[in-house]
C-alpha cells in the first residue's frame, strides 16, 4: 500500500519561514521523481518544485531563489525549505511521487495548508 504524507504547514507571517516535510512509502523511493505542488483557493494546482533521485531539481520561477526542495533516499522523504514568505504562497501544497519516466504523478499526499498572512 502507498502512502505519501506531508506535515509541517501552518500560519507565518510574510517574510518569515516554513519547513515541509513528505514522507513516503510503499513505493522504491530511489526510482521516482518528488514534486512539490500547490492549489490556492478558486485557482488551478500549480507546479513549485521538483527532485530527482540524483538530486537534481528544478523550481517554479515564482519561488526560485526562495524555496528549496531535498531529498533523504535513505529515510523516503523529501522536504520543502521556505524562507521569505509571501502572502501569495498561501495554498494547500501537495506532495507528489511519479515514476521518472512518467509525465503524470502516480501518487499523491492528503495536502498540507500554508497560510501566509500578518
């Protein structure tokens, strides 16, 4: 059985940080790309970040410079570093798992909210 869990959402003021965490399993860690996604009230989810099991990774223009994604092959678990914070980065973000030589993303976490708001 699959299952992807993120934790580590909440409140934080605009400037300040937030650390996601998303742990999977039931799955070979190691042969699939990580991803980061989010999904603000009344809009579409969108792309933030994403990881391969290399390490190689790539970012949403809105957020490079200020997220950074990780990854632990060893414990099956990839985080999201957020620092400087903007009231628009508010969205339920979503942690999802895709073999790397699939377009779509086969698994997917229950969301984390992340509220940006003074």
């Amino acid at each position: 059985q699959v299952q992807v869990v993120e934790s580590g959402g909440g409140l934080v003021q605009p400037g300040g940080s937030l650390r996601l965490s998303c742990a999977a399993s039931g799955i070979i860690f190691s042969s699939y790309v990580m991803g980061w996604y989010r999904q603000a009230p009344g809009k579409q989810r969108e792309f933030v970040a994403s990881i391969t099991s290399g390490g190689n990774t790539n970012y949403a223009d809105s957020v490079k410079g200020r997220f950074t994604i990780s990854r632990d092959n060893a414990k099956n678990t990839v985080d999201l570093q957020m620092n400087s914070l903007k009231p628009e980065d508010t969205a339920v973000y979503y942690c999802g798992a895709r073999l790397s030589y699939h377009v779509s993303y086969d698994y997917w976490g229950q969301g984390a909210q992340v509220t940006v708001s003074s």
